[in-house]
C-alpha cells in the first residue's frame, strides 16, 4: 500500500503501535473493575476517539490535491458522531453528574491534539498529554458505576502510574539505542514517584496491594531498560513487552478488585 493510499486502514490506523495499550489499556481496566452499561456506552466514545485522530490530522494538515484530504472528511464527520453518540449514552444510562471526570481529561486531550496538528512538533509532549488523557478516562468508568470521588481518582492514578512512566521509559530507550544523548534520569524520577504514590494510595486502603506489584514490576522494567542492563532490542520487541505487562496489570488489577 503506498503512502498515498484512501483505503480505511491508512485513513484510520495510527502508525505508533504503543498507542494502542495506552489507549485501550485504561478503557479495558475501567470495564473490568467498575463495568457498567453507561461504562460500554463510555468505551464507545473511547474508541472513536481514538480512532478519530489519523482522519483529523490528515484532514487538517494536507494540502487540498492530496486524496487522502478528502477522503478523511466523511470519517472525521462519522467518527465525531459515534463520540457524541457514546457520550450521549453514557450520560443517559448513568448520570450526567457522573461525567465529571472527563473535566481533567479534556485539558490533557486538547493538549494532545494541539501538539499533535503542528506535524510532530514537540512529539514527547503530545504523547505525555495523549496517555493522561485516556488514563484520567478511567475514573469516569467508576464514577458510572457509582464510585466514590476517591476511589475512582485512585483508580485513574493506577493507570497514570502505568500510562506515564511508560511514555518516558520507552522514548528514553529508543534514544539511547540509536545513540542519540539521553538523560536517564526522568525514566527513573517518573517510575519511582508512580510508585511512591501507589504505595501511598495502597496505605490508605484505596487501591488493593496488588496495585503495588504492579508499580514495583513497572519500576524494575524501567530500571532495566535505561540503564546499563538493557537489552539491544528493536522497537517491536519493546512493543510486545510492554503488551504483555499491560494485559498481566489488567488481569492482576482486574483479580485484586
């Protein structure tokens, strides 16, 4: 398929395929944890969002002669409906009260398109605020499920614990691997505060212990990954080990709730 294709896969598919956990690993905790109808009607909205951002970009930011500039349009129309749609559910089958939690992820999730339409600019940052955006989600799940406001914040901080350090580890290892200047010291900082505030969180009996396995499990890939132990793996394994700890802290999370 060549780089100028309309097929739906290049209209919609993102490129960066560790988007895809730290989308839909918040979404998938959230329905485990805290299931809910007005949780699915939620993940719905969820999914068409992310899914929304390839036709957005490629409809915002070609020039008109391209045919991918068109061809984005009646997605971005249908994908945006499907979101309202999602959202409309979700307040109709819950509470419209209880969606107040997409308050804080809405900052982080225009932050993330911002960024994101100016081609790449500033890319840490987009998806830094891309990742919190879809981790804060995960409290709106419990809200819907008639959580209380503490529970429901530790559970999005369980996720921004997973979602953060992550974006740092794995950008900090792709930089060293290609021997480019990197300062490991943000990788570490970001997993060692996520997981003083798990333990933390854990302490005050609002998330489960098994929360705490995870945050330390997450610390020691970190600390293997950007220091001198590091493996000499290409992009794609590092992809697939960090797919296979989201669905171990989902089955673990899912277990320990």
């Amino acid at each position: 398929m060549n780089d100028r294709s309309t097929g739906p896969r290049e209209l919609l598919l993102p490129k960066e395929h560790g988007s895809w956990s730290l989308a839909f690993e918040p979404v998938a905790l959230g329905l485990l944890v805290a299931p809910s109808w007005a949780g699915a009607a939620l993940a719905l909205a969820a999914a068409a969002g992310f899914f929304l951002r390839r036709p957005l970009k490629l409809a915002v930011t070609l020039p008109d002669d391209d045919p991918r500039r068109a061809a984005a349009r009646p997605w971005v129309a249908i994908l945006l409906l499907a979101a309202l749609t999602g959202l409309a559910g979700a307040a109709r089958l819950g509470a419209f009260t209880a969606l107040w939690p997409l308050l804080l992820a809405a900052p982080c999730g225009l932050f993330f398109v911002w960024f994101d339409l100016r081609q790449g600019m500033r890319e840490a940052e987009a998806e830094l605020a891309g990742s919190a955006a879809f981790a804060v989600l995960t409290a709106a799940f419990a809200t819907l499920a008639s959580w209380p406001a503490p529970a429901a914040l530790a559970l999005a901080a369980v996720m921004l614990a997973r979602s953060v350090p992550t974006v740092v580890t794995v950008r900090t290892y792709l930089r060293l691997g290609k021997g480019r200047p990197a300062s490991v010291a943000p990788a570490l900082a970001s997993a060692g505060l996520a997981l003083a505030l798990i333990a933390a969180l854990a302490h005050r009996e609002l998330v489960p212990a098994a929360a705490v396995i995870v945050a330390v499990a997450l610390t020691v890939r970190t600390a293997w990954l950007v220091t001198g132990l590091r493996p000499a793996w290409p992009a794609k394994r590092v992809g697939i080990l960090e797919a296979v700890l989201g669905v171990a802290m989902l089955a673990t999370l899912a277990a320990a709730y």
